[in-house]
C-alpha cells in the first residue's frame, strides 16, 4: 500500500519545500549577509551596510506583512493559488540569480536583487501553505505539513552543505576564489529552486465548485472579503486566539534563529563552526520534524507545539552558561529536534481552525503574524542587557514570549471545535 505522503499531489507539493529551503538556508541565513558585508559593501562603514542589509530585510517583510491577507483573499476568489505560487516563484528566482552578476561595489543593487527575491520567497509561502487543505488526504494534514518541512530541512541542508564546501575550498570546483564560490551558490539556489519547484507549478490546481473568475472581479472580490472578515472576527475566536499565540511564540523562534549566529560569534566561537551549528539544525530538522508530524497526525499537533516551548524555554537558559563550541552544536541540536515541528505543527493546526474554501485569505493573516515576529524578542533582549549590563542573560528575556504564546495557545483551545460554517 502506498503512503498518502508519496501521492503525486502530496509528494509535489512537499517538494516544493525541499526546493524553496535553499534560498533560506544558503541565501538568506549565510551567504549574502557575508557577500553583502565583506564583499558588495567592503569599502561602506560598518554601520551603513548594516542599515541597508537591514532596509532589505525590514521592506520586503513589510510589504508581504501588509499585502498577505489581500493575496490570500484574492486568491482564493480567483481559485488562482497556482498562479500566483509560480509568479513568486519567478519573482524570487530570478534576481537570486542575478546576484552572481553584480559587480563588487555595487552594494545597493545588491540590497535590492536581495530584498525583491526575499518578497518572492515569502510571497510564495502564503500560497503554498493554503494549498495544504487541498492536498493532504483526510486527518493526515499534520504528517503531510510535517513531510513539507522535513523535505525543507534536509534539502535546504544539502545544497548548503555543497555550497560551503565550494566557499571553503574553491579551487575543488574551479573557481578562482571565495567570492566567485558565493556567485556560484546563489546561482546553484536558483537552479535548484526552479528544478524541484516545477513537479508543484505544473500540477493541475484543484478546482472548486464557485470556479475562477477574472482577475480585476477576484481583486475587488478579495479585498471586499477581506473588509467581510476584519468585521467578523469575532466568529472566529480560536483562529484568533491561535494567531495572537502564534505571533508571540514564533517571534521567539525567529529571534533565536536570527540571533544564533550574532550570540555565538559574541561569545567568541570560529564563524565556521557556527556554520556546522546551522547544519546541524538542518539534518537533525529533517527527521524530527516528520516524526514530529506522524505524532501530530496520531495524537494531536498541540502537544508538538507544547513540547516545541518547553524545549525553546530549556534552550534559552541552557545559552546563558555556554562556554564551549561543542555546547553551541548541542544547542543546535536540541532546536533542530523541535525548530520545524513548532512550524509545521503550527501551519497544520491552523488549517482546522478555518474555513477550507477561504484558506488563501486566513492564511494570509498567518503569514502576516510571522512577517511581524521577530520585533518584540530583539527588543526585550536589548532591554535585558542594558538592564542587566551582560548580554549573556539577555536570552533568558525570551522565555517571556514562549510562556506568553502557550498560556493563549491553551485559552484558545476552548473555543478550537466552535468553527462557524464558511
């Protein structure tokens, strides 16, 4: 008998994380912040390429955060998930590979190749994690939402792994020096993005009785059902409690994921072994998040989430007294054991909490609480330290956020079987 995981649906639409992964992993966690700042911006003071990495970073997330649940609603009018999944794909693809060509001042094209592609990457998220009530069979969604992250990790990883090798030795791939090894990766992301995202866009969307209207009729639709929905909030009191949580324990999962690499090198570890940490995160990702969803499937995707803060809280207390190298790759360990259950358990939860045929739109909202995490940690951490006068305890600030998320994440849970009709 063949796994529901390894239906064509499923198993394209799982890809489809396996190949988007690498431009998280290889572009966006490690190579250009290095390219970006000891390469593009050599010859610009430190604090001025920091703002500009930060412009980057800080208006592509806007726009996704404040564009998302329109998206969403206009396309699930339109019933055009798949068009629009495969223009942000284009979108992302194509300056990823234009990176490689810029010349080595041209810092500020750089910053805008980089920030265009990152709005191409989340864009597609809002709708590729839609479509996961279209295609997981019926009371697997949290395997399948597992499957996707688990394929993510361990492709994310792999190419990350080709592409640190390149930038360590170059000449092993003929090519003359580390800054033609990081034009190379981002060339090889693209590549790989396109390959492994094809089975996903050429696959035939699924249909819905109300069918596809055009595309100036879906978008005043869309934005009129977006204002419908803002009015109705109350209805959906568990959809809302879930993303009030979600917005809080995620924005702690975001800053220990953006802070890692800053916190270790503060406290003097080699840059290259905080790479091996990242790589570690990634293969221990791989099996514990599709563990992670066959338990959800078989007990329930709350207790992943649970267990994901309880081990997110341990992690932050254990930060505070390392000293080691090997300790950090423990750590690392231990957030790649729950980093892509907390994120798939929590996509996967979500889709039982909203209406199937207006997923486009709520998950919209979803992915506009995760582009405006990652605000309250950094702040409570710098208010720590300067508190406190030592960066180390800084960390410990974020178990706020953990506790905070999982008290609304239970108060939520009385009101998760109470869904209105769509």
């Amino acid at each position: 008998m063949t796994s529901p995981l390894l239906q064509k649906k499923v198993f394209a639409w799982a890809l489809y994380d396996w190949a988007n992964s690498a431009f998280a992993t290889t572009v966006m966690v490690v190579f250009f912040p290095l390219f970006f700042k000891q390469y593009l911006a050599a010859d610009q003071d430190a604090t001025t390429s920091t703002f500009w990495l930060a412009m980057a970073n800080g208006v592509s997330s806007f726009i996704l955060a404040v564009m998302a649940p329109w998206l969403g609603a206009l396309a699930d009018k339109g019933n055009a998930h798949l068009k629009f999944l495969t223009f942000f794909t284009a979108v992302g693809i194509v300056p990823t590979a234009l990176l490689a060509f810029i010349g080595l001042s041209d810092w500020q094209m750089g910053a805008v190749l980089f920030a265009v592609a990152s709005i191409g990457f989340w864009g597609g998220l809002i709708f590729y994690d839609s479509m996961i009530v279209q295609v997981a069979p019926p009371g697997r969604t949290d395997s399948v939402s597992g499957f996707g992250y688990a394929l993510g990790y361990l492709g994310g990883g792999l190419l990350l792994a080709v592409n640190v090798v390149m930038f360590a030795k170059p000449a092993l791939f003929g090519l003359v020096d580390k800054p033609a090894a990081i034009r190379a990766s981002f060339l090889s992301v693209a590549a790989w993005w396109l390959i492994f995202a094809i089975p996903l866009l050429r696959s035939r969307p699924v249909e819905r009785a109300t069918g596809a209207i055009g595309a100036a009729d879906a978008a005043r639709a869309g934005f009129a059902e977006l204002l419908h929905t803002f009015r109705e909030l109350r209805r959906y009191r568990a959809a809302i409690l879930f993303l009030l949580a979600y917005w809080m324990y995620i924005d702690g999962v975001n800053t220990i994921m953006k802070m890692a690499v800053d916190y270790g090198l503060a406290l003097g570890f080699p840059a290259d072994s905080l790479i091996t940490g990242i790589l570690v995160i990634q293969f221990v990702g791989f099996p514990a998040t599709w563990l992670f969803g066959y338990l959800g499937d078989r007990i329930s995707p709350l207790l992943g989430i649970f267990v994901a803060i309880g081990v997110y809280c341990a992690v932050t207390v254990y930060a505070v007294f390392m000293t080691q190298v090997s300790e950090f790759y423990i750590m690392a360990g231990a957030i790649g054991c729950v980093q892509g259950a907390i994120q798939s358990m929590s996509r996967s939860y979500y889709s039982r909490l909203i209406p199937a045929d207006r997923a486009g739109e709520f998950y919209g909202f979803y992915n506009m609480m995760g582009k405006f995490a990652a605000v309250l940690g950094p702040f409570l951490m710098g208010i720590t330290a300067l508190v406190t006068g030592n960066s180390r305890t800084s960390i410990v600030s974020l178990v706020v956020l953990f506790i905070g998320g999982a008290t609304l994440l239970l108060i939520g849970t009385r009101y998760s079987k109470a869904l209105p009709a769509a």
